[in-house]
C-alpha cells in the first residue's frame, strides 16, 4: 500500500501516512446517515476511488494527496445533478472529511479503515 510522504507518492514530508485502504463511513446528510465505503488507491500525490453505498457509487475525480491530507470531487445526478467538493484527513486508520455539497452546504464524513 502507498504511503503518501513516501518515495512514489510525490507526497513531501518526513512523515509517513498510510493512505489506501477501504474506509467504512458514515456521512451526515439532509436525509439523515448514510453508510458507504470509501475506497482510496494512490498514484503519485494523486489518487482514485469510489464511494459506494445503497444508493449508488460516486467516482473521485481530482484527487490529491499532501501528507495526512486530501482533496477531491465528486459528481452525481441522483437525485439531482450536484458536485461536491471534499477535504479529508486521515489520523492513523481514522478519516474525516468535510463536503460542501451546494445548496445544502457543508456535510460531514467520518469512517475507520479496514482491516
């Protein structure tokens, strides 16, 4: 697994931080909890995933890695068209993040990773 401030990360940093993984996480939304996995896969100081729940899974588009944190986007058109844009840290195995998901302003994601 990738190491963002690691050789192949293109992270800086002296400190090293354990990225990929399978993140179990709950988002506090309008319509109350919403369970999904959040899946992170490195490249670089950017990386890819997926955010997977009941209603659908959501593609990272745009995402960056700088140490502990994280930045990337995500779009859907259930149930209506919208963009979110996110910031994530990681401490240790534990993820939080804020989205700011327009018109309903800023939600909040927290999860564990895997394993």
């Amino acid at each position: 697994m990738a190491k963002a401030g690691s050789a192949g990360t293109g992270s800086a940093g002296a400190d090293s931080v354990r990225v990929d993984g399978a993140y179990d996480c709950i988002t506090k939304t309008p319509m109350g909890d919403q369970a999904s996995v959040f899946t992170i896969v490195t490249s670089g100081d950017g990386f890819q995933g997926t955010n997977a729940s009941p209603l659908g899974s959501l593609e990272v588009k745009e995402g960056k890695v700088d140490g502990n944190r994280l930045s990337w986007r995500m779009e859907t058109s259930f149930p209506m068209p919208m963009n979110f844009k996110c910031e994530g840290l990681l401490n240790g195995d534990l993820l939080t993040a804020s989205i700011d998901a327009g018109t309903f302003g800023i939600i909040t994601m927290s999860g564990k990773r895997r394993g």
